[in-house]
C-alpha cells in the first residue's frame, strides 16, 4: 500500500533522492517502497491520476547494490495494480527496461535530452 514520502525520509539509503525529491517538490506525493530488512532499497513516486486518464510516475529508484534483481519491475507491477493507466518520462537508458514491462513510446525520443514519454494501458 502506498505510504507518503515523508514517512520514509529518514531513511540514510534515500538521503540523495530526499533532496531530489525536495528540488522537485515531490514532498506529500503517494510512493511505493521496496525494504530489505531495515533498509529502503527501491522507491516509486506517483501522482494519482485523479483529474487525467494517466497515473504519473515521476521517480524510480532502485539502490545501486540492489538492482537487477527484479525490484524496479515489482515496484512497477504495484504501481500498475492499483493504477492500471501509467504515463512517465524514461531515459533512454531505460527504454528497454519499460517496454518489456509492456509500455509504449509517445511520440519520438527529444534528441537532446535523450529522455521520452511513455505510456501504458490496460488490456
């Protein structure tokens, strides 16, 4: 079940994407949140697709020791359980990693930036 950001801030594994998250003004926005143990290992952050048809993935962390291990997938898989219409903005580096997961590009990747909206819905 998705908690606030806030809840999970003082966790020193999520330090660096705290302050990220503050830059971007994510504070009070749902997340999802992977643990190991006692330590924070993979962070989703949505905005709820409340007033549009997409629910909006602004962030996806997975620790760096912990990934490749199905993490960011599971986290994806939570989001989508819950809000089964995902709209994001991927790295190219990650264009991969989102379409096996079933996501569509919209529209072609921006050549400076290397960054492009993808989409997924249900069905």
């Amino acid at each position: 079940m998705p908690s606030s950001v806030s809840d999970i801030a003082g966790h020193e594994e999520l330090a660096l994407l705290g302050a990220m998250m503050k830059r971007n003004d994510f504070s009070g926005f749902p997340a999802y949140v992977a643990i190991d143990g006692d330590r924070v290992v993979g962070i989703a952050v949505i905005q709820d697709g409340y007033y549009t048809d997409f629910t909006k993935v602004w962030c996806l962390e997975v620790a760096k020791d912990y990934r490749n291990r199905g993490i960011g997938r599971m986290l994806m898989d939570m989001v989508a359980q819950y809000h089964p219409s995902i709209k994001l903005v991927a790295k190219r580096d990650a264009f991969g990693f989102y379409q096996k997961m079933g996501f569509a590009f919209v529209g072609e990747p921006h050549p400076k930036s290397n960054v492009c909206y993808m989409v997924r819905q249900p069905g």
